[in-house]
C-alpha cells in the first residue's frame, strides 16, 4: 500500500484557515479544502482525521495569532493605543480582501449556534482569551480591575461588531470614526475612574 505523499502540515492548516476564514466551515467542501491545502485525499485523512478535527486547528491557530499580535502590539505601544489600532486594523496586517472576512472567532459562533454547540462554545472560549488581553491590557493603562472588566466587556461586544459589519463594507474604507470615539470614552474613563462602590454604574 503507498504511503501518502509528506507536506508541511503547518502551511497546509494556515492555507485551510484561510478558506474557513473567507468561505466558513459548512461552505468550505472537502474538496476545496485538499485543493487549497495542496494535498490528497489519503494524506488529509491521516493527517487531521476530518474535517471537524482540522477546522478546530485552526481555530486554535486564529486564536494564537490574535492573542500574540495583542500582546505584542501591547508590549510595543501604549496599551490603549495598541487595542485601538487592533480595532482599526486588520488580524494579521492584512489588508484588500481580509477586510471582508470578519473574525474567523466571530464567524464561527454565529455560525454554528445551533447547528453545532460544541464548535461554536470553542469559538467562544478564545473569544473569552482575547477579552482577557482587553482587561490585562487596560489595568496596564491604569484603570482599577473592576472598571478594566467593564471596559473590556464593552470592547468585545465592539469587537464584535466591528468584525461582523467588517464583511459589508468597502475594502478600501479606512478607520471608522466610531472607534476613535469609543476609543476617547475609553481613555476618560481610565483617566477619571468613578468611585469603587460605583464602578459597575459607568455609562459611556
């Protein structure tokens, strides 16, 4: 019996990542994913199982690249001018055709909410590592712990929209003024904390 031809598995999952990302899992076939991926039927099979298997990978994947560019980003720049421009640019300084394709992360909870639960609380759990990089990254720029949870809070939901609303708009189109808005809320909010007792009540 021949052995299945050897590749760099490595490529092959950031090649996969790439249709999930721009297609979605249930649009991405089996045959678009080999096509993409460069390899043969055999070889898929015994190197990711299935296909389930090899989009969780990548999943994971997304997930570690998001959180390295925040943290280094973060690491780089001012804290709240490192988050600012994650949410003005693109996951991996992308740019063109990136632009509409959302959060792989995002995508893939409105996805497979109800369709499969189980991939799609994945999704969420890295979802939930990023928002925790929001609140590091915010008690670094000085806003007590309880206010941080709250603002990071904010973030993902805006985060998420921005992902989501991403996938509609003009490739070209630039930094939207609404996060540079949200951006100054947020730095008021750092630079004149309310009181602990009143820290869950803040409006923005």
């Amino acid at each position: 019996m021949a052995r299945p031809a050897e590749f760099d598995r490595s490529k092959a999952v950031v090649r996969a990542l790439r249709l999930f990302w721009s297609k979605g899992y249930q649009a991405s076939s089996l045959a678009d994913l080999l096509d993409a991926m460069g390899i043969g039927r055999s070889s898929f099979y015994a190197a990711f199982t299935d296909k389930r298997s090899l989009f969780i990978a990548c999943l994971d994947l997304f997930a570690e690249r998001t959180v390295a560019l925040l943290e280094r980003s973060c690491a780089q720049k001012a804290p709240v001018d490192a988050l600012q421009g994650f949410f003005e640019g693109d996951l991996f300084g992308g740019r063109g055709e990136q632009r509409h394709w959302g959060c792989l992360l995002v995508n893939t909870v409105l996805e497979m909410a109800g369709v499969d639960d189980a991939l799609a609380a994945h999704a969420s759990r890295h979802l939930d590592r990023v928002q925790r990089v929001f609140q590091t990254s915010l008690e670094t720029a000085g806003a007590p712990p309880a206010l941080a949870e709250d603002l990071a809070a904010m973030l993902m939901l805006v985060n998420e929209g921005v992902r989501v609303s991403s996938r509609r708009e003009s490739a070209e189109a630039g930094p939207s003024p609404s996060i540079a808005a949200i951006f100054r809320l947020v730095r008021n909010a750092i630079a004149s904390p309310l009181a602990p007792h009143d820290s869950r009540e803040i409006t923005l």
